[in-house]
C-alpha cells in the first residue's frame, strides 16, 4: 500500500481536489481522518467515491467511542458501496485530546476497537447481530448487501493494540515516523503474528507517518508543528524516552491542546520532537527517511500535513516515495 491521510480541517470541496489529485499521483489509498472538530469525513469519501475510480477509500481512523459501532459499520459499507468495492476501514481507539472534551478520553481501549470491527465484518457479511460488550447491539442487521472484503486496518502505537492488530485485522497503521518506532512496532507484530487466526490474509504493517515536504527544508519543519503537537501530546512515556523527548514538554503541549489554545500548544513543539515525530524536509531528505522505515514497514500513508503548500506535497511526497523504493 502507498496511502496518503486526507485532513477535512479543509472545506469538503479542497479535500476532495487534494484526493484526485492523489489518485494521480500514484497513492492507491486515501484514508480521511477524523475528528470531531473537523468535517465529517464520510461526507468527503462520499464526494471522494464518486470523483475518483481506483483509488481505495476509506476513514483513517475512526473511534466507536463517538459513533455506535453498528452505525460505524453502515457508515464503511456505503462506501463500499458507492466506490464499488474500493472501501478500506481504518478504526483505532481515538485521539485522546479531542475525546477528552467530549468526556470520553478514559473510555479509550482495545476492546472497543476489536469488538466494534469483529461485530462489523459481521454485519457486512450479512449476519444478524447481537452483542453485549463495550456496545450493545440486539439482532442488528444492514439492510443491503455490502460489497466485500472490506479490508481492516486497526489505528494505533501502544503494544497490545499492534498484537491485536496482527492476530485480528488486516493490517496496522502504525503512527510513527522514525525507523526506531518501527523497528519496535515489528516486533510487537511478529508477536501478534504468531496467535493469528486462521483464514486470515497477509498482514500489512503500514508507517502512518506524519510527512511534510517541499523545497524549503526550514518551510517544511515549521508546517509540521501541527500535527507534532497531537503526537507528541498522545505519545507515550517509552516513546518520548526512545527519542530524547522532554515529558513535561509534551504535557504542556497536550494541556494547551485540550483548552483550545492551538497556538501556544504548536509553539510549544520542539526540533526533537519534530525530530521524532514527522518526517520532514527536501523530497531528498524524505526519500532517504521513507526506505529507513520501509526497511521495518511494509507500507506507508503519508499522513498530515503533506508540506506548506499542499498541491505540491502531494506530487512531492509520491516523488519520495517513489525514489524510496527504487
């Protein structure tokens, strides 16, 4: 896979240009993120749907924290459905500054996030459905047919989350950007790898890396504090310590997040945690830190913020990504 992370911070209308755009250049996937300040990302990959023909689509990622899994799973197989057969679920636990200020942030876990994409594969096969666990659902059903298979990439970094992914799901979009994260994240795959279910597929370890490239190195390195912040805010004490990051720096980053104060919290970021958290800088300096990953990874999403100017980050980011797999 060589995906791209598509952020409606954007009006509808822009994200959708960056997608078509992307499916020019080369990306086979597009995930669109979400959050709940941002726009709904179902209304792009339905836009997203009916503009593009190949590429695959789907939300990168989505919580069942904020919707109930079995409306999740109806929102994934419309757009299965209207892209004929192109849709990819990518679900993940959530991004704990924002669900902290909806009252969620201790109800993130694992057992959500297995529960709610098990009873979804479910539901998309046709099955009647009933559970009682983290969600309730009784005899829940969808009331058309669903193309499938629908691939499943389970959002995350913590240990048990990349095991999971690796005994459960089809692949692991891993929110790292530096070779040393993921160098770790396969081992924890290799464990997870060892208990998988039977019938399952490959499995694909995917670097959701935070990316921002563009001519001007120093241009490319300030575009990158935004999406350093959310990271490094939710990253945890093992990653900070793997890379030289001050904690009680990211504590104030994280703090500034959750008051809505997005200009202290950006001007808060540091060069290591840029450093650790994004790959940044000339298509060069990209390429050679993309085939460092890829030396861990199987795949990579180029996640936000693409680069300073983002039309030429698209085209820019697959240049990179094409010298790095030369």
């Amino acid at each position: 896979m060589f995906g791209i992370e598509l952020t409606p911070e954007h009006p509808v209308g822009r994200v959708v240009d960056l997608g078509t755009a992307a499916e020019r250049a080369g990306y086979d996937t597009a995930f669109v993120s979400s959050h709940y300040n941002n726009r709904s990302p179902f209304a792009v990959l339905g836009r997203l749907a009916a503009e593009t023909d190949e590429i695959r689509l789907g939300p990168g990622v989505v919580n069942p924290l904020e919707r109930h899994p079995v409306t999740l799973a109806g929102e994934v197989a419309t757009v299965a459905e209207a892209s004929d057969g192109r849709a990819v679920f990518g679900i993940g636990p959530g991004d704990p500054a924002t669900l902290a200020n909806l009252g969620l942030g201790d109800d993130r876990g694992l057992r959500p996030v297995l529960e709610a994409f098990k009873v979804a594969e479910r539901l998309w096969d046709g099955e009647r459905v009933s559970h009682d666990g983290t969600f309730e659902a009784e005899d829940a059903a969808l009331n058309f047919e669903v193309p499938t298979p629908i691939p499943t990439y389970v959002g995350g970094e913590g240990p048990h989350m990349c095991k999971m992914a690796a005994k459960h799901a089809d692949g692991l979009l891993f929110n790292g950007s530096h070779p040393a994260d993921l160098r770790w994240a396969r081992e924890q795959v290799a464990d997870g790898l060892a208990d998988r279910l039977d019938g399952l597929g490959a499995f694909d370890l995917a670097a959701y890396a935070s990316v921002s490239v563009a001519d001007d190195e120093a241009a490319a390195r300030e575009a990158a504090r935004p999406p350093v912040a959310f990271i490094a805010a939710g990253a945890a004490p093992p990653v900070l310590d793997r890379h030289g990051v001050d904690p009680d720096r990211a504590d104030e980053v994280g703090a500034a997040l959750s008051a809505g104060d997005f200009s202290t919290a950006f001007d808060r970021v540091s060069p290591a945690m840029i450093d650790a958290f994004c790959i940044a800088g000339t298509v060069d300096a990209v390429a050679e830190r993309m085939a460092a990953v890829l030396d861990h990874a199987d795949s990579l999403v180029v996640g936000s913020p693409l680069g300073p100017d983002l039309d030429a980050a698209v085209d820019l980011a697959a240049t990179a990504h094409e010298r790095a797999t030369e």
